[in-house]
C-alpha cells in the first residue's frame, strides 16, 4: 500500500517510510514552491522522528528551501507557527495516533490544508525525481512554545469555579505543555503518562480507539477529579472523560460545545461535521438553529469545509475539534475550551451527559483492507434500497437506520459503522448490508458483541 494518503504520508519505519524517502519528501515538497520559500518544520516524539526529519529538513536544504526547525512540537503549535511566521509551508513529522511503528509527514501549503491531487502530484515528483536545482537553502531554530501558548490563553477564559482535571497526555507532544498550560489557568492539574517516549508504553497514541483510557477512567475516580482528557500522540485530537470516569463519545463531546456555543450565535450559523456522526448531531444542531454541514472524514477535508463555509465550528468523532476563531484545530484549545465550559455550571459532567439524546450507534469497526481491495465495489453492486451516498466510501440509509463503510486515510484497514432507532435494528442492519459477505459479516457482528461486553 502506497505511503501517500489522501490527506498526508504514513508508513511503517524503516520498511515503508526510511531516510531516503525522508530525504527525496524534502527535495520534492521544496520544489513545489518558489525558491527561497520559507518552510516551517516540527517533529512529535517517536524514536523515527529525529531520524526522518533530518533526513527531511536535508531534503528541502538542497531545494533551495529556508527552514525554520521547530524541534520537538504537537501539530497544533506548527500550524501556528505557519501563519505567525507567515511560511509558504510546513511539514510536520508524525504518524499522529497511529502505532509507534508508524511514522510520516503532514504536509501543508500556507495555512491550507492539502487535496488529494496536491498529494498525488508530491507523490509524482518524488517517484520522478522532479527536483529544482538551486542554491542550497538555510536552517534556523526557533522556539515557539511561549507565543503559541499566550496565542492559546488569549482566547480562553478564566475557570468560573475550581476543578481537579486529570490530564492524560500518553507520553505524546503535550506531555509538558498542556498541563504547566492548564495548570496556569487555574485548574488542578493531575498529570498522567506526561513524559515524552515515543514508544508510548502506557497506552496506545490514539485516544479514541476502546480500551485505551482505563488508565485515566482509574484515576480519575481514584484522585476524586471532576474531569479528564487524553490527548493522542500529536496533539491533535483530544477526548473527555467524566467524574465517574466515563469516556465521552465524539457525538457526546461534540453536543457539549454546541449547547455551550451555538444559543449565543445568530440563527443560521453553519456546524461541520464527519459522517460517521450518528444523527444526534445534526438533529441537535437544527434543534438551535444552526445548519449542520456534512463531509467526509479527514482532517484535510474538515478543516477546508471549515474555512469554505466560514462555519463557526467542526466537530469529528475521532476527537478533532474545529474553531472559526483560530481557523483551525487545535487538542489544547479544545480542552482549554471545554473545561472552561464544565466550569461554568454546578452540575457534574456526568448529569450533563445524561441530558443528551439517546444514540444507537456502534463504535468505529476495523477491518482490515489487504486482500480485499474490491471490497466497495462488490458492495455498490450488490446495494438494492435506501438512499446511497458517496462522499465518503458508502454509506446507505434506511428507515431503521444507516451503515457506512470507508477506507481509513491514515491505515491500510477499512472503517465501518452502523446507526439504529434502536440497539435491536443493529444486527439486521449489518446483515443488509454486509449481506454479500457473510464472511465479513461474521467478523462485524463479532467485533460489536466483543465491543459491547466490555
């Protein structure tokens, strides 16, 4: 499977993604701008990351790029660190919440994210080795972490009342910024898994995957704390957790900022948001008047549809969460945001939960994608009924419900998902639509009972 995704570059380290792919990235993504062009460069905490970003940085030095290196930063800081210092460009080195294995490269042009033809025409350059050849470029180093976090509390008010957060950083980017952070504005801060190791060996990078926050459900009922979040390993994402421990859902956290943002906006202000969202979401949106906007999952595709629309707010279930405000996404900010929100009522996080609409949607189901690559087009031809859509892979809804299934941008696995008026409608929904693969259905209906058991 190529390392070119739709939205950015992964692949396993060394076998799929090495020095000399690192190195070849560099020259090709400098090529694409103009001489001289000033390129923003940060890396996360894997044990791959000091080695590719040299290799990287190396690259756009011999295209004639001027890099700013950023050392070791969450995504969220380079994507400020491009419009602060007004780049032509930025790379970030990071395999995001995928496995320790893994590593890559998000790249952006300016402030706006790529398409998938910009990454197929980087890809294009690089298989052809369509370099400029140009005076070798320059590297500076410079540390941005202070204006970034002054950028950060800006924005965000002072807590209302006092609150005991434990802050789960899983040894990612934010394990020493997020908590001095938080802690700065007012809030007691229990830290857990906040050293940097990019072997991550306390839980997995991703937060929003089940079973990886026991740890912090544990610990939040055992140091008696009022809320909890975890970051994945860049940054990026970020997933909330109540008093009693619980893990929100996406859909649940998603509802919490719109309750708490959308009655103090004018009507008809737009929401962007993934279609893998059970229909809670769009259903809340218009309950308040706002017009909710899907799109297909990727932080590419979230963020453009954002700027497109000048919506006030995304929101993905995967725990990225999308501001007009800083035209972006931003895990600290979010936490930031929603803490400041939590601290604003006397009710437990917890009780507001149980306020929220009743959803009947399965967790992300994985499959993995080697060796069934004719997968969707055996499902497209086999559909009979209910009203199709493709903007990301398929998805069919029904009177009873809805199913979907998409190729992950950031794994070689495929995505499913199934949504009933009632946890009944789940299995028969499975089997409509998985109907000419009893094997795979087989392994669906396995996976959701596994899921619901624990």
């Amino acid at each position: 499977m190529s390392i070119f995704k739709d939205c950015d570059i992964r692949g396993i380290f060394p076998t799929e993604i090495d020095e000399e792919k690192a190195y070849l990235i560099g020259r090709a993504f400098a090529s694409s701008l103009l001489a001289g062009s000033k390129i923003v460069v940060g890396g996360d905490v894997r044990k791959s990351t000091p080695i590719l970003k040299e290799a990287l940085i190396e690259g756009l030095l011999e295209s004639g790029g001027e890099v700013v290196d950023l050392g070791v930063v969450p995504t969220p800081l380079l994507y400020f660190a491009i419009d602060k210092l007004q780049g032509e460009g930025g790379i970030m080195v990071t395999a995001s919440h995928n496995p320790p294995e893994y590593n890559g490269f998000k790249v952006t042009w300016g402030n706006i994210p790529p398409t998938p033809e910009d990454i197929t025409n980087l890809a294009k350059k690089v298989k052809e080795k369509s370099f400029r050849h140009s005076e070798k470029g320059k590297k500076i180093l410079q540390n941005l972490d202070k204006e970034y976090l002054e950028f950060l509390s800006s924005f965000i008010p002072q807590p209302r009342r006092p609150l005991r957060v434990v802050v789960d950083c899983g040894n990612g980017c934010y394990s020493d910024l997020a908590p001095s952070f938080l802690r700065k504005l007012g809030y007691e801060i229990i830290p857990l898994f906040c050293e940097k190791d990019g072997t991550f060996p306390h839980r997995p990078p991703n937060p929003s995957q089940e079973g990886n926050l026991s740890a912090l459900s544990n610990k939040i009922k055992e140091k008696v704390a009022d809320a909890g979040i975890a970051f994945d390993g860049d940054g990026d994402r970020v997933v909330f957790a109540d008093e009693k421990g619980g893990i929100l859902k996406g859909e649940e956290g998603i509802i919490f900022f719109l309750r708490n943002t959308l009655p103090h906006l004018p009507q008809g202000e737009k929401f962007v948001y993934d279609l893998k969202c059970s229909q809670i979401v769009p259903q809340e949106v218009k309950k308040m008047g706002g017009i909710p906007i899907p799109e297909r999952s990727g932080h590419a595709y979230i963020k453009r549809r954002l700027l497109r629309e000048n919506a006030f707010m995304a929101g993905e279930i995967s725990g990225h969460y999308f501001f007009r405000e800083i035209k972006r996404d931003d895990g600290l900010y979010a936490a930031a945001l929603f803490l400041y929100y939590l601290s604003q009522v006397s009710h437990t996080l917890s009780q507001i939960r149980e306020t929220f609409p009743p959803s009947y949607v399965t967790p992300d189901i994985r499959i993995a994608a080697q060796g069934r690559e004719n997968l969707l087009s055996v499902l497209e031809n086999s559909l009979s009924g209910g009203e199709v859509s493709y903007i990301d892979g398929i998805r069919v809804e029904w009177e009873e419900g809805w199913a979907m299934i998409r190729k992950s941008v950031t794994e070689p696995v495929y995505t499913l998902r199934f949504e009933g008026k009632t946890c009944q409608d789940i299995p028969q929904l499975v089997h409509r639509f998985l109907r000419p693969l009893p094997e795979i259905e087989e392994e669906v209906l396995h996976q959701i009972k596994k899921q619901e058991r624990n």
